[in-house]
C-alpha cells in the first residue's frame, strides 16, 4: 500500500465499506433517508451499532446528510446514500480484497432470501474481449446500476419488488495481452 495520503483516504473510504452490515445499510439508504433507529430497526441491530456503522458510512463520504426531524423531544439525524456521489474503486490490492470478500458474504446471505422460482441471472466470466466491446459492455452495466439506484424506494412501497443486484467489472492485470501474445 503506498503511503500518500490520498491513499489513504481512498483505502479507508473503501474498507468503510467492506463490512456486511455497512453494505445492507448502503442498499437500504439506496431507496429513502433514515435516521439510526430506523435502520436499527430494520436491519435488527442495536441502535448503537446503526449509528457506529452510519457514523462511518458518513465520515468516508458513502452517506450524506438528508436533514434531521424530531423525535420525542430531541432531534435525529437522516441519512442517504448519494448515487450522485463519486465512485471510489480500489488501486489498493488489499482494499479491494477486503471489499469484495465482503461483497462475497453479502451475496451468500442474500442468496439465502432467493424467491423460488423468481427471476435471477448470474455470470462470471473471466475472458478476452476486444476493447470495443469491453467498453460497451460497461457503459451497459453502468447504466444499469444507474438506473436501478435510481428507481430505488422505500421498503414499505407498495407494489415494490424487492431485488438484489450485484456488479463486479475490472481488467485484469495478469502480465500478458491475451492469447497467442509473445510472452519475449
């Protein structure tokens, strides 16, 4: 990991997000702003531990501040997930690992929710493609999580599906430029 510190600020807004708890919260904060009780409750955790994990959410720049409203006679304070926001990507190899191997749980434990007989697709493919296609390809993806994010509302909307969806495109940096390159 290198030592500068804008480094440093990218690889701690990034492990802010490797931790399952603080990717449901992202997901939930997608579709409406919630204060730390309701995403306690909604997510089954103490409120204690829903204002640690959005504190951090909020402090590596994932969350913003969607305002504050009474509650009992003191003030609680709302968060969003801004989809506006910048993207940040790992260029730390560490980060990056830490942030998909918590993806992959997330996943898992999502799979566990899977409607019987609901739509789904997957793929993971690890190929060579020319870069035209590689970049269309993308565009696609992104348009698509753009899109989703979007559309997002509160859990309690009526007639919402509820949906997960995942993405993961990267090159990969494996030495060489396909097949049949000169390895010289």
């Amino acid at each position: 990991m290198s030592s500068g510190v804008g480094d440093r600020a990218e690889v701690s807004a990034l492990r802010a997000l490797a931790h399952p708890v603080r990717l449901r919260i992202l997901s939930l904060l997608t579709g409406t702003a919630m204060s730390a009780a309701e995403v306690a409750r909604e997510l089954g955790l103490t409120h204690a531990n829903a204002s640690y994990h959005l504190r951090l959410l909020a402090d590596a720049g994932h969350l913003v501040d969607a305002g504050e409203e009474a509650i009992r006679g003191g003030r609680a304070k709302r968060y969003r997930y801004d989809v506006d926001g910048p993207v940040r990507m790992a260029s730390d190899p560490a980060a990056a690992a830490q942030y998909y191997a918590a993806v992959a749980a997330e996943l898992v434990r999502r799979a566990g929710s899977r409607r019987s007989g609901g739509r789904a697709t997957s793929s993971d493919a690890e190929l060579w493609v020319p870069p035209e296609v590689w970049e269309a390809a993308v565009a696609a993806v992104l348009a698509a999580v753009e899109d989703l994010h979007r559309a997002a509302v509160p859990t309690d909307s009526a007639g919402a599906v509820h949906v997960s969806a995942t993405t993961a495109l990267f090159e990969m940096d494996d030495g060489h430029d396909g097949p049949g390159s000169d390895p010289s």
